[in-house]
C-alpha cells in the first residue's frame, strides 16, 4: 500500500526568503506544497527571487492575500478553505 502524499502549507510572512528556502527544501519528500505570502507585499531580493523561481519551476503553488504580489490572489475564505485542507501548517 503506497503512502498518500501530504499537503503541506508554508506560510510566508516576515522571514519570507527563509520560509521560501524550507518550502524549496519540503518538495524533495514528494508532498504537495502550497506557500501563502501572508499580509504584506513581497519585496524579492536575490536570494528570495531564486527561490520564487525554483518553486514555480517545481510547480509550487503560491497564493498571497495581497494583489499587489505577482501570485493568486486569494482572500481570507479562500486562504481558510486552504489551510483547513491541509496536514500540515508551518508558519
């Protein structure tokens, strides 16, 4: 019997370059990895703009609540209805 893969939520917030990196490292274990740029605007320096970049080529997806990010935009339902299909939380 084969192991259904997780659903894994990392919210990004004021570390967002860290939270990147861990959520990058996450899809290594083969679960679904949603990342939520919460409640500011992102502002990408080098580092956090590689990690965009490898997660989208990943197939990540990523959901912000503020439009002015360049990601799907998705209000409080809808982050909600997210997080509670979710396994596992890391913020």
């Amino acid at each position: 019997m084969s192991e259904r893969a997780r659903k894994v939520c990392v919210i990004a917030r004021s570390r967002a370059a860290e939270q990147m990196r861990v959520a990058a490292g996450l899809t290594s274990i083969h679960d679904d990895i949603i990342v939520i740029i919460a409640d500011h605007v992102l502002h990408p320096d080098e580092t956090t703009a590689q990690h965009i970049e490898a997660l989208n080529l990943m197939g990540v997806r990523m959901l912000t609540n503020r439009k002015e990010n360049p990601f799907e935009y998705a209000d409080d339902a809808m982050i909600s209805s997210v997080l509670a299909g979710c396994d596992i939380v890391i913020s």
